[in-house]
C-alpha cells in the first residue's frame, strides 16, 4: 500500500536535524535490566475492552524507543493511523514485520509503533515471532513464565501466556527461549490455531518475525499472516538482497505493505 511505504519510509528520514539527544543510542536494540513490576490499574478494561489475563504489568521500555518518539513521534503516529485505515477497509489483522539480516532496526521500529498504536482505540497484540533470536521480552525488562513456545508446543492456554500491559494499553505475547525448530512450529496445527485466536480477539497483530536470511541460507518464514513490512538498513542490506527478500515474501504468499529504510 503506497500509504504504508510512504510514512515508514519517512519515519527515520524526518528525524530533526536538533542536537541528539544523549541518552538514546543508535544501536538497534538497547536492553532493559528492570524487571516488569505489577499494575492495578483497571484503564485497558474501560477503554479497550477486558483483559486477556487477571495481571497486568509495567512495560519498561528502552531508552532509544523513548527517544524515537520523542524526536519523531509524530511519524508513527502517522503509520499507526495508516495501519488501522488499512485494517478497517480491507480487514488486515496480522502483520509480520521482517528484515533480510539482524540489526537492521526491526525490533525497534515494532516497538515505537506498538506505542503509537496503544494511543489509539484498536486492540493491539506485539507478538516475539523471532524464533531464532527473541528479544522482545528482556527489551521490555519481562520474564515471563510462560510464552508463545509453550502455548504452540506445549498446549498451554493462550490467556496464560498474553502479558496485559494496562498503563501502555498494550498485550505482549513474549517467547522464553529460541524454538529448537522453527519450520516446524510453524508448520505446526498448534502455530495456526494461535493465530486464529489472535486474529479472533484483536484488531492489530504486530509480529517480530526475525530475519528472512541465515546467512546464505532462507529462514522459515512466518506464513498464515496477512501483510509483511520489509524494514532495511541500506549499509547492510544491497538491493540484490532486497529484491530476493521481496521474492522470497511472494513466494510465501505474504503481501508487501511497503519497505522501512532505517538509520538514514
């Protein structure tokens, strides 16, 4: 959708040209040692509906997601809008956010958007889909007891598993560890039915799904999804290795919504 590629494309690109601020890193990722601390605020269930667990936690987010939305918020805010425009009008649910490689800001950028999301009326879930290498949990300073693996592997209750965030009116679905066995467990009856149920109780699915490319390998590949964002860092990714992302996408049968070039 021309909509989508154009504001994520400009989310970095109209960053001020102010002095940085110095607590916000250019790394990608920039972890959270605090540990998520328990919340009795009842906000989510007024105004988004009930919450999917009998808990809800405080998120602690890093520093540079903080320092993107300070700087540049209103660019997300941009594509917040555009997503749930797109979702009301042709009924898109579950996005699969992707790269070719790591540390090409993919997570972050997922994180600054499920922010902005939260600031609208949608129900909104953030899924770690990285079965490789999650980070989703330790960046937002959680440790789950139970997470996406043991709901699609081990037969758990997806309520148990959903982290309610009622300050940020956000719902987390984490992973404790990396999957043995990714093709499998997406080709797993269990990884379906997970996604229905999502698809069922939320309006937005964002998922971290990890890089397309093991080295010189493909990766599995999120399928059951109904749109992919493709974010990029040019100084990593060529654009021969573009093109085969986007090939490798299509032949998955997963829909570009539009390319997010980062760090510009």
């Amino acid at each position: 959708m021309r909509e989508v590629d154009e504001a994520l494309a400009r989310v970095y690109s109209h960053r001020e040209k102010a002095e940085p601020v110095q607590s916000v890193p250019p790394a990608p990722h920039w972890p959270s040692h605090a540990v998520a601390r328990r919340s009795g605020s009842s906000r989510t269930q007024e105004a988004f509906g009930p919450s999917p667990s009998d808990s809800a936690v405080e998120l602690q987010w890093p520093a540079v997601v903080l320092g993107l939305e300070r700087d540049c918020g209103d660019r997300f805010d941009e594509l917040a809008a555009s997503l749930i425009e797109i979702h009301h009008r042709i009924d898109v649910r579950s996005i699969l956010f992707t790269s070719s490689h790591r540390a090409e800001g993919r997570t972050t950028l997922i994180l600054a958007l499920a922010r902005a999301l939260a600031r609208h009326p949608v129900r909104t879930v953030l899924v770690d889909a990285d079965l490789a290498g999650p980070m989703i949990a330790r960046l937002l300073g959680l440790r789950p007891e139970l997470g996406l693996e043991d709901v699609v592997e081990g037969g758990h209750a997806l309520a148990d598993a959903l982290i309610e965030a009622a300050d940020d009116h956000l719902t987390v679905l984490p992973i404790r560890s990396a999957v043995a066995r990714p093709r499998d467990f997406l080709a797993s009856p269990g990884w379906s039915a997970t996604l229905a149920r999502l698809r069922r109780d939320h309006d937005l699915i964002l998922l971290d799904g990890g890089p397309l490319f093991n080295g010189l390998s493909a990766s599995a590949v999120h399928r059951d999804v109904d749109a992919a964002v493709l974010v990029y860092h040019r100084e990593l990714t060529t654009p021969r290795t573009l093109a085969r992302a986007r090939e490798t996408l299509g032949s998955a049968g997963i829909p570009l919504l539009g390319l997010a070039e980062t760090f510009v």
